[in-house]
C-alpha cells in the first residue's frame, strides 16, 4: 500500500467531434499518481485540463489509453459503472459548491452513500463526525442558503470524505471565495492529505498549486512540464484511521 | 432495506415539491379537478339512471301494459269546426282483453282500466278525479295497498254494484270531518258507496315533485267495479274543454297483462304485437313493456357514464399535461442538481425515479384530495337537492389509480430527459 500508484494512466487520449470539427483534447497523457500524493494541475484554457478532469473524475471516457484508479480499469466501463465507481471510489469538490438546496447539511454529507444504497440511520454519526471535522458540527439541520460560501465549501469537502475515497478531485475549489476564507478551505486539504488522503486540484492559481507535491502543467492537450514543489514520502503503511488523525490534529474531540 | 430506501425516496420527492409550494399546488389543482370530476360526475349520473329505473321497476318486470291512443289520422277532428257529432272511435276492446288471456302463453292476470274524467261531489264538495272502471286484483297488480276497508270484489263486478274505493288523498279532501266509510259520493248521475280507501304505491313522493297544473293530486282516483262503469258511463266519452267539444268511444283505456315471468315477456311481446295488428286497422294503441324500458334505461345509462366519464378523462389528461410541464421546467431549472447528484454517484435508473416519483407523488396526492372533494360533492348536491347522487366503489378506485397512472406516464418523459443529460454539461449548467 506504500507509494504505489493509485492512478495509473497511460497513452489518454480524447477525441471531440464538434460538428465538422474534430477536437483533440487529450493527445497522449501518460502520469501515475501515488496514493497520499497531493497534486496539482495547472493550464491555460483549451490545454485539455478540463477534459483531463472529466476523464479523471469518470464523468468521461478516454478515446483511446488506459486509466487504472485503484485496480479497476476505466477506460472500458459502462455508464452505470462510472456512476458506480464515482460514488464509491472518489470524492468531488467543486467550484461552486453544488450542494443540494432541498438537503440539511447531514443530508447533504450523505448523498454519496445513498447512491451506494446505505441508510442514513447507519451512517448519521458518521455524517455528523464529518460535518464537525469541518467546522460545522453545530448546523447540522441547516440547509445550503443559510451558510456562507465557505461553510458550504466545507460541506462539500465533509461530503467529499464520506465514501472515503481513494482519491478527491477538487476543481477550482477556492475561485468563488475570497483569499481568507480561501486559505481556510486550503488548509484544511492540507490536513486531509496529511492524514493520508490523495487529492488532485485543478487549479489556475500558483498560490494555491504551490500546496501541492507535484504540479503538472498541461499545454496543447499533453504534460508539458512537471514542477516538483517538495518530496513526497510515502507512508510506511496506510492510515486506516484517517478521520480520528485528523480530528487530532485539529484537536477536536470526537463528537 | 428496500421499504427504507422507498421512504427516503418520497420523503426526498416530497421535499423536492415543498421547495415550491404554490407551484406544486397548482400543478396538482389540475389532477384534483381531474378526479373530482370523475367520481362527481358517475355518482350523479348512477344517481340519476337509479331513479329512473326505480320508476319502471314500479311498472313491474313482468307486466306489460298496453294503452288506448287517438290513432294519429284523428287527433285533429276533435277541432275541426264542421263535423259536430264526430265520434272517435279506437282503443282497446273486451274482446283484446279476451284474446290476450286466451292465445298467449304465460299470461297469469289481465287487469283491464277504463279511465273516465268526472266530478266528484260529497256535501259541499266537488273535486275532479280520475274515476278508474277495474277488477278486483288491481290491488296485487299494481302494488296499490288497501289502508281501510276493502278493495272492489268480485260480487260486485257480478252485480253492477254501485260502490267505489277511493284514494287516501282524496279522502282527506273530499271528507275533511267524516270517516268516509259506507258515506254516499255522487259521481255524475249515480250515487257509490265507498267501501275502502287505498294508497297507490309510490304516488307520495311524485305528487311532491310533480303536482300537475291545476292543483290535481295525480292520486284523487276513484276505482268503481269495471262492469258498473260500463253500466253508468256507457261507452262514449265526452271531453269539454274550454268550449270546445269532442267525444270518443273508447272501452278500454288500459290493459295489464301481467306473465309468470320476465322470460315469457320477451316472447309474448311480438304476439300481443301481431295480434293487435291483425284486430286494429289504425294504431290506436302502445305497448310500455317495462323490462325493455328497463334495458334502455341500462343502456342509457352506459352511454351517459361513457359520456361523462371521458369528459372527466379529458380534465384529468389535461391536469397530466399540466404536472408534465411543470417537470420538465424543473428539469431544466435543477439539471445542476442532476449533474452533482449523477457526479456523486447516482445512475441513470436513480434519476428517473427521483423525479418519477416526484411526478408520482403530485399526481398521488392530487389523487387523494380529488377523490375527497369527489365524495364530499355528491353528497352535498344530494343533501341540496332533490338529485340523488349515488357514489360507486368503482369511480373512486377507477379515478384514483388513473391519477397515479397519469403520474408515472406524464413523469416518465421529463424523468428520462432528465437522466438523460449529459452529466459534464449537467454540472456546467449555470
């Protein structure tokens, strides 16, 4: 479990027909990403980082290459499949939050296990520890309109945690926030991927890549450059315990 | 596990729908007004087709009667200015009486009527009545029952008696203070001794809805022996009415044939038919066969209920299109909603039955408040009015379940346009 790659791609490529046009958004993206790395993708627009998203996050399917996430192989699988592996496999935070209005922010937390087909009543507390994690362990029964950008920006990160995935894509997750809030959103990832949490950030800002392990440049549909920030070293082994570290950290007590 | 997740399902549709309340409520007034009107509608057409058929079932299913008319050709001489001492001519004779018992099969009595117009008089009082020449079963023929007294009997039809049975209505006008036991009335030249009073059945409740012009209880009859009447009144009757004169020779005004059963009444009809054909030149008579009368008014009845219930259809189809519209504007209003909850994990199949169940749900509920106001209706129109309104299980359970119906076929569509988006532009949608 130490080091090896979580995500193991080779060869992507992406091909858009639009209209007349055939775009190609991929030409060949080979990286692996090892589990407890935390990495950053910078790019101007139209240099395939979005795409690169789509295929990473399973919203989309490569044209051609492999994607391996854990040992299962991606690139071939079916609609129900992708969603399937989405809610199990990989946690999203987005830029504009995307909670669900209707939902409390316990409800919130707990859309991607309902997908898996758990009950709430087995994982209320689980919800809740998370919420707390965030900051938000005293609204649980708000709803999304009643909290500020970066509260919502917090559930969507507890949400995130929920399956405990191999690995969270956040896509520009601080663009809507101002530079404090921000930070404070910033530094929690931080402590996520210090208790042992992959994450890949989509980013267009330097500040924010620099958190990063690796950022990988993208340009014309390849990794143009490779910038190593600071060395990754692999865990000995894997924290099982990923939550409780965390809220030691913070030195919170466990609700 | 399953019944859980159910729950959670419509616990969450419902949420869904409450994030818009007056919208939702709108949506659903279509499919109330849908169901309402079904089950509102059957109930006050099953209400009116049972009245209608109570009248003909007092008829009785195993009678048919047969009626005197003014043959077509002389309905007009009666005012024609030249010809003074016309006589009409037609009707029913004895001797159609005598051939029915005889000839047909499964005949069990023939009550025979001969109806004549005249005044009443007892003391001060004068009353126009129906003075009805009959035979002693008329009572058990017409369901007629005797509250006083005794009915006609046979010896008095023997001896030409000159006794009479009157109605309980008019016994209270024409003897106000008396008993009217054994008391003389004087009906044209003759004076009857009354010897009975009788209640015509279910007269109560007609004279209530339908007291005729001048004030004439449609029961003020007078029943003497037919043989007596025969006697008395002869065989021409003479109408006077304002100023005008005619005159008719009828001898028998009505004909009861009452069978055994309701089968021998479907055979005897074309023989009673092609025996009057072959004895009256004119058609100075009318069969009422109440059981065919009964069929048709069936048969109405399907139609009306046909009629209604697609107009009813109609509004509840109408109301489907209605919730139709307004998902598929959610659709497009939550497709970021679609798109995280499809990023998160949702298949295609979790996102049709989310806003399958909304759809579901809306039309359901409109359902249940529809076939509330689709009971409470009748009964208030019933309570209101003299309409009856008879609610059927079937209208409530037919309406209810088209509600649910109309939900999942006008749900299906924006539900799998909804799966349907693409879940990248989904999340992109602004």
């Amino acid at each position: 479990m130490t080091g090896k790659p979580i995500i193991s791609i080779k060869g992507l490529e992406k091909l858009y027909i639009l209209g007349e046009v055939e775009v190609r958004a991929l030409r060949g993206v080979s990286v692996d990403i090892e589990e407890g790395s935390y990495v950053a993708i910078m790019g101007p627009s139209g240099s395939g980082k979005s795409t690169m998203l789509n295929v990473l996050g399973c919203l989309d399917r490569p044209t051609a290459g492999q994607y391996f996430l854990g040992d299962e192989n991606v690139a071939t699988m079916g609609d129900d499949e992708l969603s399937d592996i989405r809610g199990r496999r990989l946690g999203f935070i987005f830029q504009s939050y995307n909670l669900i209005h209707q939902l409390t922010v316990v409800e919130n937390i707990y859309v991607p296990l309902f997908y898996q087909g758990k009950d709430l009543k087995d994982y209320e507390r689980h919800c809740e520890r998370l919420a707390n994690l965030v900051g938000l362990g005293e609204r649980l029964d708000h709803r999304p309109k009643q909290l500020s950008g970066g509260q919502q920006q917090r559930v969507a990160i507890a949400r995130s945690l929920v399956n405990d995935p191999l690995m969270i894509l956040a896509d520009e997750p601080t663009g809507n926030l101002d530079s404090k809030t921000g930070t404070e959103v910033l530094n929690l990832m931080d402590k996520l991927n210090e208790a042992g949490k992959t994450i890949v950030l989509v980013t267009h800002g330097p500040e924010v890549a620099e958190r990063a392990h690796r950022v990988l440049h993208m340009k014309d549909g390849v990794i143009d450059r490779e910038v190593i920030n600071r060395k990754f070293e692999p865990r000995k082994q894997a924290n099982s315990d990923w939550l409780s570290a965390i809220e030691e950290s913070l030195g919170l007590k466990t609700p | 596990m399953i019944a859980y997740r159910a729950i959670r399902i419509v616990q969450l549709g419902i949420k869904s729908l409450l994030l818009h309340k007056m919208r939702s409520a709108l949506t659903m007034l279509g499919i109330i007004f849908g169901v309402c009107s079904v089950i509102a509608m059957l109930a006050i057409g099953e209400g009116a087709s049972y009245e209608a058929q109570e009248t003909i079932k007092k008829l009785g299913s195993n009678n048919i009667i047969i009626r005197s008319i003014k043959p077509p050709e002389d309905t007009s001489s009666g005012s024609s200015g030249g010809r003074r001492s016309y006589v009409s001519e037609h009707g029913i004779t004895y001797k159609d009486a005598g051939r029915i018992q005889g000839t047909i099969p499964g005949v069990g009595s023939v009550l025979p009527m001969r109806i004549i117009r005249e005044n009443v008089i007892f003391d001060q009082n004068n009353i126009p009545v129906q003075v009805i020449g009959t035979h002693p079963n008329y009572p058990e023929m017409t369901g007629a029952a005797i509250m006083r007294g005794r009915f006609l009997s046979s010896t008095d039809e023997g001896r030409q008696a000159n006794v009479c049975v009157i109605t309980v209505s008019l016994a209270e006008r024409l003897f106000p203070y008396q008993d009217p036991i054994e008391e003389e009335v004087r009906l044209g030249a003759d004076y009857y001794q009354v010897v009975g009073l009788l209640q015509e059945q279910g007269t109560e409740k007609q004279r209530a809805q339908s007291g005729n012009m001048e004030g004439q209880p449609l029961d003020s009859n007078i029943y003497i022996p037919l043989s007596t009447a025969r006697s008395r009144f002869g065989e021409v009757v003479i109408n006077r009415s304002a100023g005008s004169f005619n005159a008719e020779k009828v001898e028998l005004h009505q004909l009861t044939v009452q069978f055994h059963n309701p089968e021998s009444v479907e055979a005897a009809v074309p023989q009673i038919e092609s025996l009057f054909q072959r004895f009256h030149k004119r058609k100075d008579y009318e069969f009422i066969v109440p059981l065919q009368l009964l069929r048709q008014a069936e048969q109405t009845k399907r139609i009306f209920n046909i009629v209604l219930g697609s107009i009813a259809a109609i509004s509840l189809i109408v109301g489907g299109i209605g919730i139709m519209n307004i998902m598929l504007a959610t659709v497009t209003e939550r497709t970021r909603e679609i798109g995280v909850r499809r990023a998160l994990g949702a298949k295609k199949k979790d996102i049709i039955t989310q806003f399958l169940v909304e759809t579901v749900v809306l039309s359901f509920g409109g359902g249940l408040i529809g076939v509330m106001a689709g009971v409470i209706i009748p009964l208030l129109v019933s309570h209101f009015t003299d309409m009856k309104a008879i609610i059927t299980w079937w209208s409530v359970i037919l309406a209810f379940s088209i509600s649910g119906l109309i939900g999942v076929v006008f749900g299906i569509y924006p539900a799998s346009s909804a799966a349907n988006l693409d879940p990248i532009d989904a999340l992109r949608h602004e």
